[in-house]
C-alpha cells in the first residue's frame, strides 16, 4: 500500500513540473537608480508624494512597464524637517515584471 502511495505522489509531482517550469517570471532591473525631491506641509504627505513623483518621473522617462514603486529594488525615501515643510528624496532602481 505504501508503494502504491508512493507511486501516485511521484506520478502527481512529475505531471506538475512542466506546468511549473514553463512559464518562468521574473523581475528586470536598472542599474541606476532614478530620485525626486517633493516638499509638503506634512511629513506623510511628502513621503507619499514623493513616491508618486517617482512613479511618474519613471513612466515619463522609461514607459510605464517600469513605473511601479512597489517592485522597484533599493527602495529609499529620506525625509527631513526645512522650516514648516517637509521635504522627502525617493530614490529607487526601476524594475519591470518579464515572463520568460
């Protein structure tokens, strides 16, 4: 009975592969990263424009494929006090989803 078990699983594994290994995705990055600099009177409300700034900024200059903050690698978003604003720098290397 356990051979018969054991048999099944293998037979189940084996039809999944080629299902699992065809259709392989990934993530294609660049190597330079792309900044923007947005003032505000808050601090969340310069963090958050900051990252849309950077999102457009990038759809502008590489196509939309690559405009999204959520994917990006080396995520950075540094924000300081100047006077009664904030101003944050969101810094980031576009990525794009690729299947292959």
């Amino acid at each position: 009975m356990k051979t018969l078990n054991l048999t099944l699983v293998a037979a189940i594994v084996a039809l999944s592969l080629p299902a699992l290994t065809t259709s392989a995705s990934a993530y294609q990055c660049k190597r330079i990263s792309t900044q923007v600099k947005v003032h505000a009177p808050t601090k969340a409300a310069s963090q958050a424009q900051s990252k849309k700034s950077w999102t457009i900024k990038v759809k502008n200059s590489r196509g939309l494929a690559w405009s999204v903050w959520n994917i990006a690698k080396s995520k950075k978003v540094n924000c300081a006090k100047a006077g009664q604003r904030w101003v944050c720098i969101a810094k980031a290397k576009p990525c794009k989803y690729v299947v292959g």
